[in-house]
C-alpha cells in the first residue's frame, strides 16, 4: 500500500508560490493531489512552505508508520451492533473499519449477520460462536477478525473479551461491542456510537437493605470489561439518610452528610440517583448509606457505555 509522501525539499516554495494568485497572478494545480508542500492558497502558506524548504527530509507516511507510533490503534467506524431478524440468537453488524488489538492491522468490514447458536462459519447467515463450548448465558464480546491468507475480514463471538478462541487461519482481531444472553435469548439492546441503550431496563436490586457496610450489586451489563453502567438507584425511607454509588475503582468511603450521592430527608421520603458509574469486570458498582435502607433500596439498569478500547 502506498503511503502519503509529505515533501519538504527546496522546490517545495516554487510549488506552494505557483498556487497562490497574489504572487504569479493566476490559479492553477489545484486539481492536482495535495502534498504537504502543495497545500499552500495564501503569502503566508507560502513563507511557512519556504522556510520548510530548508529541510531536506522526506516522509513517507504509511499505515506501519501510523501503528508504530500508536495512531491507528484506536480507530473504529461503524460497526454498529443491533438485534437480528432472529432476534433471540442473531447479531446484525453494520459495514465499517477499525484496527486490531494491537493496532498493526486495518480491518475493512461489509455488513453480516451473525448467529450465536452455532459454532463459527465464514461469512453472513452463518454460525458465529468461536469457542467450541456450548452456548451459556452470559457475556459474549463480538470481534472483527481477519483472514491471514487473503486479508478477508469477518465477525465472531467469544467469552472472552481479551483472548478470544480465533478460528483457524484467523490471527488478529478487534472487540467492537458485547452482547448479553439470558434467559435462552440475546438481550434486546440498541447501540448509539459507544452507548448500548437496552430496551427494558433490568432490575438489579429490589427491597434491599442497604447499609454503612458497603455492598457490591451487579449491574445487568457486560461482564469481562468495564463499562459505564447507566444505572438508577432509589430508595424509600421515612427517615434522613445519606448515600453513595461509587465505582470499584474508587477508594470505598463512608457516607455521610459531607460525603454522599443521594440523600433522603424525613419529609421527602424518596430518592433517586441516575448516572453513569465505572464497573469492574465483574458488571458490579458499590453502594453504602449511613442508616440501613430498611428494604427500601431498589437499582435498575438502562444500559451502558463502552469505548470498545478506542481511548486505552
């Protein structure tokens, strides 16, 4: 593949003034492919292209260039996941790019439609599951993968978010989303860039007792990566009390009234907190209250934002 060629040599000034009205009195070349020499409309465009002129160094700009100093790693378009016609065990993936894991390797997808009740086939309307393992309830992270012999690119579904079990031939990969299957069916879910919005929230703690000790409740999204679970928390009480819904990844404080999220006073006798909060890998977030919530703690979850390692 043929890289972009950035020029900086002495000609570069000849080029950049040739295009600019005010110096040769005439436009012209602006149909020709644009270098960083040749960009130039303006006097000023033409000084900085002269004093650039006093390098002598040519960059090639290739897609090796790019992964080696960590460019093309976070790169992901399109790809969008949705429900499929058979909504209980097909995935539907909009047409897109995005690099792999490592960010060495572009991967250029058309649109397919996987199904996760049966073990991987090439191509749309065919099995995606890569592990030989029978289909569970649980998390199951979808990657582009790609084709070593050919450089054909296909999806798949695996357990595991880091290391997925690859088809043969296959070597690298992208996660680009998760799914979640319960009850014998692929939660119905609608995804927006990196929100996952699910499409009847879960309730994830009814009646609970809340307390100073801090609990640890599992949110129904992903489990093997964290994401930003989008969670309401309520409680009901006759009586004030202070809370807090904080990330596993945050120091675990008391809450108190110079230390809280949410808060109940004894003449409002509801609250509710509504926000995105840090899971660990395990889908959880904490929550701990300086009085006991009485079995009036309830948590729901609408769904979830993930960045599908396009920042880290």
């Amino acid at each position: 593949m043929a890289g972009a060629r950035f020029t900086t040599t002495a000609h570069a000034t000849a080029e950049a003034t040739d295009k600019v009205p005010s110096l040769k009195g005439t436009t012209k070349g602006y149909n020709t492919p644009l270098t960083l020499a040749t960009y130039a409309v303006s006097a000023k465009a033409a000084t900085a292209a002269q004093a650039r002129a006093t390098s002598s160094t040519t960059t090639v700009i290739t897609p090796q260039n790019l992964a080696d100093i960590g460019i093309l790693k976070g790169l992901l378009f399109g790809l969008t996941l949705s429900n499929g016609t058979d909504a209980t065990n097909d995935i539907d993936i909009a047409a897109g790019s995005c690099s792999d894991s490592t960010g060495v390797r572009i991967l250029v997808v058309s649109a397919l439609t996987k199904q996760l009740d049966a073990t991987w086939a090439a191509g749309t309307n065919a099995g995606g599951r890569m592990s030989a393992a029978g289909i569970a309830n649980t998390t199951y992270h979808v990657f582009a993968i790609l084709k070593d012999s050919d450089g054909s690119v296909d999806y798949g579904f695996d357990v595991s978010a880091t290391a997925p079990t690859m088809p043969s031939g296959y070597t690298y990969f992208r996660r680009i989303g998760s799914i979640i299957r319960a009850s014998n069916a692929i939660v119905l879910f609608n995804q927006v860039g990196d929100e996952f919005l699910r499409l009847v929230p879960s309730q994830d703690a009814a009646s609970a007792s809340w307390t100073s000790t801090s609990t640890l409740v599992t949110c129904g999204v992903p489990v093997g990566v964290k994401v930003g679970a989008l969670v309401s928390v309520y409680v009901s009480l006759n009586t004030t009390l202070f809370g807090l819904v904080t990330s596993p990844d945050q120091t675990d404080t008391a809450a108190a009234s110079s230390n809280f999220n949410l808060a109940v006073t004894a003449n409002s006798r509801i609250c509710i907190f509504s926000d995105a909060v840090r899971t660990d890998t395990s889908g959880q977030i904490r929550v701990n209250t300086d009085v006991s919530t009485a079995g009036g703690g309830f948590m729901h979850t609408r769904g979830w934002i993930d960045t599908r390692g396009r920042l880290a």
